[in-house]
C-alpha cells in the first residue's frame, strides 16, 4: 500500500525536501550556477570538452500533447524531467541545449522534413533560433526524405537546396564540415529512385546510382553558386556494410556514412538470432554484446569515413501496441558500457566523431533526455566516458523543478463534445497517428492526410462521452487517391468504451471495429458503417481512431464524418 508519507521509491518526503534544499544550497557554489540562480530563467550552460565530437539525433516528434499523451499512457514511467513539454518553447530548448552540452553533445542532428515544398514538424527549429543559449550548440538537417514516390525531381531539388540556404546554412548555429555545411540523407534510394524515372520521362536512362548523383551534384552547385564552398552529405546508410556498396555512396557524392540506431537490428548480430520468436523481443544485453561488431564491419568496408552510432534502446509500444519491437531490459550501466567501447573503438580507429541514436525519440524508446526513469544516468554515461572532468568538477545536474520554473507542458488534450465534424478551418480535435500519417491538417474545407503505413491506424481523437445507444451508424464522405491500390484495401474505425478501453495492456483491441472496402479513385464516396451490428458497440464512447485506407502514401481528403441515429 502506498504511503502518503513517502515517495513511490521509498524515500521520506521528509528525506527528499532535506536532500533538495542540500542540493540548491551546493548548486549555488557549482560552476555556472551562482551568477545566474535568482534570475529566473534557466542557469547559463557550462560546456565540457571531449576529444571528440559527439552528436545526437534529434527528433522533433512532439508538436502537440496528443503526441505525448501515447506515451503518457502507455509508458508513463519514462516521463521527460522537463514534463510533457511543449517542445517548440525556447525556454525548454534552453534546457536542452544546457542538458546537452554540459554533458558533451555539442551538435544534434534533427530529424526534418519536406515533401514538396510542404514542411513539417520544424517547430523545434524555430524555437532554436529564439533560444537565448543557442550559440552554445550546432546543429544540422537529417532531410527525413521518406516520401511518396515520384516527389523528388531537378526542380525540388533546387527548391529545398535554396530553402536550406536561405533559412539555416548561414547562421552560426549550423553544423560544418570543411567549411561546408552538413546535411544527412535519410533516403539515398528515393533521391535515385526519382531522379531515375525524371530523366526516363525525358528520353533518357540513368542507371542505379546516378539518380542520386545527379540530385547531389545539383544541390552541391546551388549551395556554391550562392557562394558556399558546397554540402557535406553524409548518407544514413542501410544496405550491408561493404566495401562495394560504401563505394557507391561515394560515387553519388555521400562523404561520410552513419546508421540510426543499430539497437533494432541488434538481433541480427547476436545468438539469440537462433531461437525462435525472439526478433521483436530481446535483451538490451544483446545490443551491449554486439555493437561493436557492427562498428568493426563499418570500418573494415573503408572507403569512406563512418560516424559509429551509440544505440540508446528501443521500445516503441506506445506506437504500436502488439506489434511493437520491445528492447528490454536497458540499463544505465549497460548503456555505460556501450559508451566504454565506443570510446576504446575510436581511439583504436582514429575516429573523431560519434552520435548519439537518438537523444529524445520517446515514442519509440530510444531516449537519454534526463527522465523519471533514470534521472541524469544515461548522459552522465556520455560525460563521464567520453568527457574531460573540468579541475573544478562537473557542472551540477539542476532541474527546473529545483528552480521553481516550469512547469513547460503542453495544455491537455481537448475532448470535444461532439458527434459530428465538418473541418471548417480546423481538425476540430482529430490528431495524425505518427506511423499512420505524415500530414493531417485542413485544406479547401476538407481534412487531408497522406498515410505513411498500411499496418497502422492514420488519426485518432478522444470525445467527451456519448452514449452508444443512440446512434446506429457512423457516415464519411471522403475521396482517396492512390497510385499502388490494388482494389482490396479497407477502411476502418475503431472505438473505445468508458468501460472498455481501445487500448488495455499494451494490445489495440481489434474487436472494436467496424470494416469496409475502400476506394481509391479518387473520387467523393459516402462510407455507412453500421456500427450497431457491432456487440462491442455499447457504453460510453469516448475515443475513436479512423484509418482512410490500409495503404501508404493514399492522399485522403475527409469532407465531412458524422454518427446517424
């Protein structure tokens, strides 16, 4: 039973309060703490040095609560120390930065995306420009280039080239290599694929591989036309480590390569590849055991420079549920370890750089940010390994919370009450599903998404109650347009109860659905679903999760979606 006089570690609250005023009372001797503590802001940074240059990918996946409410309520034990954080706030991104290079990490390599022209998620970035402490980090674009295909071309190319120029490659914040600035491809092969069938439409065949040349011999000529020495590329890479397909990296024009997170792909490497059933279920122990095995086939390919990659685990439940890969089992001590050999595998190598994969992206498990979970443990791991431990010792770990500021959360989560949407210059409460959909937001009085999977649900909103015995079927009208369907995909909705959750122990509940076939001509269709043959359609409903088409990259327009009596 709990006691309200201690915490839920079993520390007195007594101890605890004693402990935090011990605290601040040393803090105001720490370096870099005294000259700002009655300032009310966040205390400056105090960098620490490495021999090497160490960066973290950074994903700025949380632009609104409902991001951190799947995490919040499926894995709530790994809350961020900063809270459920508005991740656009400068404030907040002052602590980032103070968190990060107090500790080493003195570049993060952000996730970013364009599609088009149309650009996402880049809320991060912007607060970056209006923190006050942003001179104290670099940082560089990872182009997320994971979309549809035929949307690369000559034209984009130049556009997003320009748009980088003219919006980042000139500040001091942004990240150099020789002078040039750096950007990391996600997907080599889309770049190709598309540049491929462009020429092809003109008369002309590329063969594999000069795609992507073409694309980087372009953009490398804008960026020195506009008077810069060119780009650093640096590919994300993932087809096997070997010396012939290093080779073609670099005849397209990549100059360094780097992976992700070998965490997921651990399994591959290690014994436990022989028993059966234990792919998307093993030990972090597994990643600890064979990392270094994955480093030593990057370097033994040669011919270009490789940034090893110090895996940070993974978990991403709060995504997808049953389907989840679940790396049990992290530790900060098996972490440390990782860093250890990291640290030995660069000295015997002659490497200068690491990151970090990745520092916060919390919906899939792979995290350091300091949490609830683990407090400052996993970044000291990056400190004291990697680090020069400064004469007068290392800058105090502080939180706002011991300062009195924040909290930083986002507001909660609105529950409309209402049974009908028309999307007249708003979502009207509906959120994108991140493995279901890369864009949801309203355009020409309709609600439109592109879907990024056809195994995962598109958007999802939760409701103020309703009882489900008043109304008998649920009406969408929506046009979907989709190059790849085959005439067998469907349409789903999916409910949960106030009795019944659509979510229970980690498992989506399949049986709270209600099917159809979907068509993807891009035509207005009216959907009935009748949702009152369904015997799971009872109590309280309180959260819906709509998924257009069980097909990636459909564009879906929803005029309008209502429940009938």
């Amino acid at each position: 039973m709990h006691d309200p006089g201690y915490h839920s570690h079993g520390i007195p609250i007594m101890t605890r309060k004693l402990v935090s005023l011990c605290t601040l009372l040393w803090l105001a001797a720490a370096p870099g703490f005294a000259a700002e503590r009655n300032v009310g802001y966040v205390p400056e940074p105090v960098p620490v040095r490495s021999d090497l240059d160490i960066a973290a990918f950074y994903y700025p996946g949380t632009d609104q609560m409902a991001e951190w409410d799947m995490v919040e309520t499926t894995l709530p034990q790994i809350k961020p120390l900063l809270g459920w954080y508005d991740e656009g706030n400068p404030e907040v991104i002052d602590w980032q930065i103070k968190w990060a290079v107090e500790h080493g990490i003195g570049t993060f390599f952000v996730d970013w995306y364009w599609d088009r022209g149309e650009r996402r998620l880049e809320h991060w970035v912007q607060g970056f420009y209006r923190a006050r402490y942003r001179s104290y980090l670099k940082w560089a674009i990872m182009w997320a280039n994971h979309n549809a295909p035929g949307a690369h071309s000559a034209d984009d190319i130049v556009a997003v080239t320009r748009f980088w120029i003219d919006h980042y490659f000139r500040t001091p914040e942004y990240y150099r290599i020789q002078d040039k600035p750096v950007v990391l491809i996600w997907m080599s092969e889309n770049l190709d694929n598309d540049f491929i069938l462009e020429a092809a439409t003109k008369g002309e065949t590329l063969p594999k591989g000069e795609g992507a040349k073409r694309a980087l011999s372009l953009s490398n000529q804008i960026a020195r036309d506009a008077g810069l020495q060119g780009i650093y590329f640096i590919e994300m890479f993932k087809r096997p480590y070997t010396k012939e397909n290093v080779q073609k990296s670099k005849d397209q024009g990549f100059r360094e390569t780097t992976t992700y997170n070998f965490s997921h792909v651990a399994w591959w490497h290690s014994k436990d590849r022989e028993t059966k059933g234990t792919k998307n279920h093993f030990s972090f122990q597994c990643v600890e055991e064979t990392v270094a095995k994955s480093w030593k086939e990057q370097a033994d390919a040669g011919v270009l420079p490789f940034i090893p990659v110090v895996p940070t685990g993974w978990n991403d439940q709060p995504r997808s549920f049953q389907k989840a890969t679940v790396i049990y089992g992290r530790t900060p001590e098996l972490f440390r370890s990782i860093c250890e050999q990291a640290r030995d595998f660069c000295r015997e190598y002659g490497i200068k750089r690491i990151v970090l994969g990745p520092l916060n992206e919390w919906q899939e498990g792979s995290y350091l940010e300091p949490n609830e979970e683990y407090g400052f443990a996993m970044v000291d791991a990056v400190r004291d390994v990697f680090c020069k431990k400064p004469e007068q010792g290392w800058p105090a770990n502080v939180t706002p919370k011991e300062l009195g500021l924040g909290p930083y959360d986002y507001p909660p989560m609105v529950h409309p009450a209402r049974t009908a949407w028309d999307f007249d210059g708003s979502t009207e409460g509906w959120y994108r599903q991140p493995y279901g959909a890369a864009v949801l937001r309203v355009r020409d009085g309709c609600l439109r998404l592109v879907t990024t999977r056809d195994d995962r649900t598109a958007m999802r909103i939760k409701i103020a109650p309703f009882l489900a015995s008043e109304y008998n079927s649920f009406i969408v009208r929506m046009r979907i347009a989709s190059a790849d369907a085959d005439g067998n995909e469907t349409t789903k909705l999916y409910w949960g109860t106030d009795r019944s959750a659509l979510v229970q122990d980690l498992v989506l509940q399949e049986d709270k659905t209600a099917t159809l076939p979907a068509k993807a001509d891009g035509e207005f269709h009216e959907y009935v679903f009748s949702v009152r043959d369904s015997a799971t359609w009872k109590d309280r409903i309180v959260e819906l999760w709509f998924d257009p088409i069980s097909r990636k990259h459909a564009v879906v327009d929803i005029d309008w979606m209502k429940f009938s009596k």
